[in-house]
C-alpha cells in the first residue's frame, strides 16, 4: 500500500511539472515579458524607433516603384537592403538595414519559438507589443 501511495504521489507530482504553460492571450498580457526572446525584440524595436531619425530613407519615384514591384527580392537580406537603399543615395545605408532588421530577426526568432502569438489576431498582437514596449520606454 505504501508503494502504490508512493506511486501515485510520484505521478501527479510529475503530471503537475511537465504542464505545459498555456499560451494564451492572458499570458502575452501578463508574462511574455519574460521571454528572453521577446525582450530582445522590444530593444531592438526601441533601438531603431530611437535611430530612425538620423537617416533620411530615398523618396525618389524610381525607388518607390522598385519596392513595390520587387519587395521580397529586396528585403530577403540586410545586404540586399542595404545596396537597394545605397543605389538610391541614402547615407549609412548598412547602419539603418541592420537596425531593421535586428527587430524583424528578433520579431521572426520569437514568433518561431511561440507560434501562439501569431494565432492572435493583428490588433491582439500590436496592443501586446505596445503594452511591453510602453511599459520598457516608460520603465527607462
């Protein structure tokens, strides 16, 4: 009797430690902060929002045109933005590229390691990244 209580004692401790956390919306909300990955999205979004404005991006027609027809060609790589934005003119072209996609990388990183987020409606997921991303800007 003493080893079937053992037993049974050893199951539902272990059933309780392999649960997985559900994520779900009210977890975004409360503890994605938590989430390393998250994190280092959210500073490199704070990090491009901080910079963006000491670049001037090309607003020739030519340039518009070429994003509109060949995007996926042109934002495949950070190299392959940053000669699109350099073949129009900008300054530092490298510099913006790589802070752009420094968040979409880290965006892309956690999305792949929580595939729940993405189940999120578009406004369910903008409100999260704007609750977290206020709260940091505010904390600093």
């Amino acid at each position: 009797m003493k080893k079937l209580f053992i037993l049974i004692f050893a199951l539902i401790s272990l059933n309780t430690f392999a649960q997985k956390v559900e994520k779900d919306l009210k977890y975004y909300y409360y503890y994605v902060n938590q989430d390393k990955d998250f994190m280092a999205y959210l500073k490199a979004k704070k990090e491009f929002e901080i910079k963006k404005y000491d670049f001037k991006l090309p607003n020739s027609k030519e340039a518009v045109k070429e994003i509109e027809t060949q995007q996926d060609k042109i934002l495949k790589s950070q190299k392959t933005y940053a000669e699109f934005l350099s073949r129009y003119g900008m300054k530092n072209a490298g510099e913006y590229a790589e802070l752009w996609f420094n968040q979409m990388t880290s965006l892309k990183t956690f999305i792949k390691k929580n595939p729940e987020f993405y189940k999120l409606s578009a406004k369910e997921r903008q409100n999260i990244i704007d609750k977290w991303y206020y709260t940091e800007v505010a904390a600093n």
